[in-house]
C-alpha cells in the first residue's frame, strides 16, 4: 500500500522539477535574444538544471510536505 505522502511527494517534486526547468528555459531564452548567450551555452545551462534538479526536487518536496504536516 502506498501511503499518501509518498503520492503527495512524488507529485509535488515532479511539478517542482517541470517548473525548474522551465523558468530556466525561460531565463535563457532572454539571455539568448539579448546576445549574451548562444545555443550552446543555452544548452548547457538547461542540462545543468536538469541534472541538479533530478536529486533536489524531490529533496525539496519531502521537505515542504513535512513541515506542512
């Protein structure tokens, strides 16, 4: 039986995680059509959020869902 924090968890993490990525995609985005970056450097920063916030989303979503208890 899966209990509910876990659900609540693994949901909140997932919607942390999409909205990570993309207030990043929106960031670069603004750097790129400034000129301050091109695709390349917007490539990276994207697979750079990515990978960090693979482990601290769900960190981060125990976290709030615990002290919400």
């Amino acid at each position: 039986m899966v209990r509910p924090l876990t659900l609540g968890t693994l949901g909140l993490g997932a919607t942390l995680y999409v909205a990570g990525l993309s207030a990043v995609l929106a960031w670069v985005s603004g750097l790129r059509r400034r000129g301050v970056a091109d695709g390349t450097a917007a490539r990276d920063w994207y697979l750079l959020a990515a990978g960090v916030g693979v482990p601290v989303a769900p960190l981060l979503a125990f976290t709030l869902i615990s002290a919400l208890r």
